[in-house]
C-alpha cells in the first residue's frame, strides 16, 4: 500500500530548521521501505511561507501572490527533505499530484502546484491518483478540537469527526497561509472521493507506527 503523507511545514521548521525530527522522520520513513512500504510525501510551506506571507501582506499583495510564496516554500522545505533520503527518493521534487510516475524508487516528493491549492488539497488529489484510502496529515496537534484549545479551556478532543463535522470547525474557504488543522476544499475533495483523512502529532513516530500496523493511535479520523 502507498502510504500519502502530508508533513507538516510546522514539523520541519517550527523556529529554526528542526534537524533532529529530520534525522527521526528519515530513520522512520526507511525503517518502513524495508518493510515494503511506499511513500508519497507532501512537504508544507510551514514558518517559512508564513513569514513571507506576512511581510507580503503589508504590500496589500493579491492572493494568488501569496499562493505563490506558500508553493516556493513548499518546494524549497520539499528539496531539502528529499535530499536526506538519497538514492531511496525519486531524483526530482514533483509538483502535478494527478500525474502517476512509473518508478521504482519507493519514496516521492510533492511541493505545492497551482495558486488557490494548499498541499493538503494535492495530497487528497496524490491519493486517488496512487490508488492510496487515506491521507495521513502529520501536524503539530494531537487531535483536532471541537475548538481552539488555545483560547477554550473546555475544548474536547475528537478522534473521529464527519467531513461536514469538520468544515463547521475550520471553515468553508481557504486562506493562503492559513493555520487550519487541514483546508477546506481538501476536506471536500476528500468527501468526494471516500478518502479518510488521518490528522495526528507527526513528533510522535511510535504513533504513527500504531496507524500503519490497524492499531488503536491518538488522533483524529476523517470520514463518512
């Protein structure tokens, strides 16, 4: 089975460039290819795209300038993830999640692709194209909430919500840049498709392997 993996750009860089998790996230991932799996991986704009994002907004730029600055961020955190994997990854950082490659390699990378696409968006489309049931969403939380536990003490988690469930939380319309557990129109395309989408801690690869191996994990489950 290929496994879709939407990493987090929180994960990658959350103030600096986090080389221990980049160290963890590569020894994981191959731990698995030896055991037969395959993997396509979807690197977010994270910190980096924000930063750009924000300055850019003081210009009172267009969204789809924006979107451009998230997909170059995607690309630039995507080639550096890429490299550390080596001979194991497909020699190019991809963009078109609807095109299938023909590869023998077990690891692929995707960057962002079009204007008004996040990567979970790409991701939702990689799955159906790679014939995947699920996208994995590694993030920085643990669950999604019935609210923003930052600013609700009584915020409940919930390890299984309905696509509808999840819109009402996070809202209808994507914004470029924005900190959302996993944006909308991917959340509807998903929906569309029967893809259940898996959003947990992506810190925490004991539980990541408790999802690969049908086992009780912390996290939420996306589905009908």
């Amino acid at each position: 089975m290929i496994e879709v993996l939407s990493l987090g750009g929180s994960l990658l860089y959350p103030k600096d460039i986090n080389i221990l998790y980049l160290k963890n996230f590569k020894n994981f991932i191959l731990k698995w290819v030896k055991r037969g799996k395959s993997f396509v991986i979807f690197v977010g704009g994270g910190k980096i795209a924000r930063n750009y994002q924000t300055v850019a907004k003081k210009f009172k730029v267009k969204d789809r300038d924006l979107d451009w600055i998230g997909i170059s961020a995607t690309f630039l955190n995507a080639q550096l993830v890429k490299s550390i994997f080596g001979r194991y990854a497909f020699e190019a950082v991809l963009t078109n999640p609807t095109q299938k490659i023909s590869t023998n390699k077990k690891i692929i990378f995707f960057a962002g692709w079009k204007p008004g696409w996040s990567t979970d968006y790409d991701a939702v489309l990689a799955a159906k194209t790679f014939g995947s049931k699920r996208v994995i969403n590694l993030s920085n939380i643990d669950f999604v909430y019935n609210k923003d536990p930052k600013k609700f003490k009584d915020a409940k988690p919930l390890e299984k919500i309905s696509f509808e469930g999840l819109l009402k939380i996070v809202g209808k319309k994507w914004i470029p840049g924005a900190n959302v557990p996993f944006d909308p129109k991917a959340i509807r395309l998903a929906q569309k498709e029967n893809i259940t989408i898996i959003i947990l801690n992506g810190k925490d690869f004991n539980n990541l392997e408790k999802v690969f191996l049908g086992k009780k994990f912390l996290g939420t489950s996306v589905l009908k």
